[in-house]
C-alpha cells in the first residue's frame, strides 16, 4: 500500500467539531494529513471509496477481556478489535502484575488491533478465577506496580471489580488498597460495579477525577438511581469530582431503562464500551458497534454515540494520537455503514428493542494500512 492515501466521498464525524460533513482524509506515511498537502507530496496515490459510508477516529472500547487461554473469560482480541471496526481496545483486568508478560507475550504483541491494559489490583488478575479480591494477600503492592507501569506503556490504569462475589469478606478493603496504589501512581481506577456489598455509599467516596465507573446502567438493586430515578448523591458528588461513567455493557450489566432514566435528567457524558468476553459474544453484547446501535435506539444521535467510542474514550485514558482527526496524529480510523434494516437488540435484562437502523464495520484503517475489509 502506498504512503500517500486519501479517503475520498465519504461523510466525516469529527468528534472534536459539530456536524458531519462530506470531505477528503488524507495520510501520510501513516499520520493524518490534509488531503491537498497529499496531492502535492504524493506520487502514487492510493484512494478509499468511501462513498455512502461514515469516517471517523478509530473506535476504542474501554472495557474487553482478550487474554485468550489464560482466562475463562478470554476471546480473540482481533474478533473484537479491528474485524469489528475497532482500533483500540483495553483489556479490562484480565491480568495483573504476576501474569501481564503473557498478556503482553500471546495477545498484544500478536494482534493487529492496538490492545492496552488496565492492570487488575490483585496480582493473577483473573488468571486464578473470578473472586480475585477475596484474599487480601493477593493484592498488588505499590512497589510491584511501580515497577511494571514505569516499564509497560500499554497499561493505563487499575482495576478493582467491587461485586459480593468477588470481594467476599473482604468488602472496600481492596478499592481503599487501589486508591492507594492509584494515588502512588498517579494513574486511574476502573472500578466494576455490581451486585453489593460492598454499597455504592462506601465505593464512590474512594473515587476521584480520572476514575472511572463501568458498568454504570446496570439494572441490578442497588444501582446509582435511587427509585424515582434520581442519582444518588455520592454519585452526584462523584460525576462533580470529575469520576467518569461508562457503559460496559457486558452479560448482566447495562439495562435500557436504567439508562433512559438517566437519559431524561441527565446531561453527563459517558463512554460506551463493551465488556465484551467470550461467552457474550454471540448474545447479548454483539460487537461496539452493535451497543452503540442500541444507545442510538435510545435517543442518542450518532453523533453522540461516535463521541463516547473516540475523543471522550481516549481523554479517559490519557491518549493523544487515538480518538481524533488532528492532522499530524496516528492515522487509525473507523469506516462505517449505518444500515437500514430491523433489527433486535437485546440488552442484559432480555429487554428487546427493535432497532431500524444498525451500525456495521465497512473499512478499518491502522497507522495508514487498511487491515480490515467488509
């Protein structure tokens, strides 16, 4: 493929400007660049018909788990990453410090998708089960994470699962452990919330500007509404200390109503991820492009849905070249189709909607190359 490329006819959602409208992309030897400075400097030139299709940054999903054969949990990362028109993905706690080489050695290093990491608090990570932060022993020190994060660009943060069935007896005693290990860092938390305890009362006050919530919409008791479908208050405080909201779909954790109710009295942004593993896959998660299909049933305006995948994914974690159509930054970009045909999308609850338009990948583009092709 050439080093010169322009991307011709197709409708661009810059995530940093309002509207959409239809123009050129151009790269150069991988990096974005006007499409005029293309034609100057290029003499062979590749062209992308992009025609009846969008262009945006690349996708990014925040919340995946990818590390394939040491986890129960683990799916191929480029199934859920660029087939899927994805060009980041973050795998959500798979490993920790004990395990990460391997993640690094057998998914990273071998995939075309770009994969990063939340390191999990405890050192196995989910290598050794699902109850992770029952044993106090196992959690990560600060000196053991100092030394792998000083080392290991592709980690951007902690992960603290804080359900029953993963802290046992141990309750907010490894969410106050990550708040300090995170505080020596100077990194953030992505914090899973579920069924208690430990009670969102006690998890949200640990949180601070940076962190992030996943799987914010559950429909589970206990969840950031309270029964006439206002925040609760410490979660109000939180969003106004700067924590962050994100989908995280998953198999038991993101509801429609849930969501809609948020919907109506709420204008905070939040990122879409998807949770994804390999037993959702199929049902009822899909793809990213698939729960954003879902938020779009829901009100949201593609827009807004393309928004929570790029710009507001990427300032979550601290990246620069992914998530905008800056010229000079990291050409990885997502071209897609927005179907017109009846679709049934089902979120954890088993409530159906009946979507008339649904979000497919046409074109997956990395540092320049295109690496997938519907």
């Amino acid at each position: 493929m050439s080093n010169y490329t322009i991307i011709q006819n197709g409708f661009v959602i810059d995530p940093e400007k309002k509207g959409i409208e239809q123009r050129e992309i151009g790269i150069i030897e991988g990096k974005l660049a006007d499409s005029k400075d293309v034609l100057e400097q290029g003499t062979a030139i590749n062209y992308i018909d992009a025609e009846g299709a969008y262009i945006a940054p690349g996708f990014i999903d925040l919340h995946v788990h990818v590390f394939k054969g040491a986890t129960t949990l683990g799916i191929e990362a480029d199934l859920v990453g660029i087939q899927q028109g994805v060009t980041t993905i973050v795998d959500a706690g798979s490993s920790g410090c004990a395990n990460y080489q391997l993640l690094k050695e057998t998914v990273i290093q071998q995939s075309d998708t770009e994969v990063l990491a939340f390191l999990n608090i405890a050192k196995d990570g989910l290598g050794a089960g699902l109850s992770e932060l029952a044993d106090p022993t196992n959690l990560m020190s600060v000196e053991e994470a100092t030394e792998i994060f000083v080392r290991e660009p592709q980690i951007v943060g902690l992960k603290a699962r804080m359900s029953g069935s993963v802290v046992k007896e141990q309750g907010i005693a490894p969410l106050k452990h990550a708040r300090f290990v995170a505080g020596a860092l100077h990194k953030p938390i992505m914090v899973h919330i579920g069924n208690p305890p430990p009670y969102l009362n006690e998890v949200f006050p640990l949180l601070g500007k940076g962190d992030i919530v996943t799987h914010a919409f559950h429909g589970k008791k206990h969840g950031i509404l309270n029964e006439q479908g206002y925040l609760l208050a410490e979660a109000t405080e939180a969003l106004q200390r700067g924590v962050l909201f994100d989908v995280g779909h998953g198999t038991s954790s993101f509801s429609y109503q849930t969501l809609q109710k948020f919907k109506e009295n709420y204008t905070e942004p939040f990122s879409i991820s998807t949770d994804i593993y390999l037993n959702n896959y199929d049902h009822p998660v899909g793809s990213l492009m698939l729960t954003m299909s879902k938020l779009l049933e829901l009100g949201f305006t593609l827009e807004e849905v393309v928004r929570a995948v790029t710009i507001r994914a990427a300032k979550a974690i601290g990246l620069t070249e992914q998530g905008t159509l800056q010229n000079g930054t990291r050409a990885d970009l997502t071209i897609f189709t927005l179907q017109d045909e009846r679709t049934n999308l089902v979120d954890s609850e088993g409530v159906v909607l009946t979507a008339n338009h649904v979000l497919q990948p046409k074109i997956t583009v990395r540092n320049g190359r295109v690496v997938f092709r519907q």
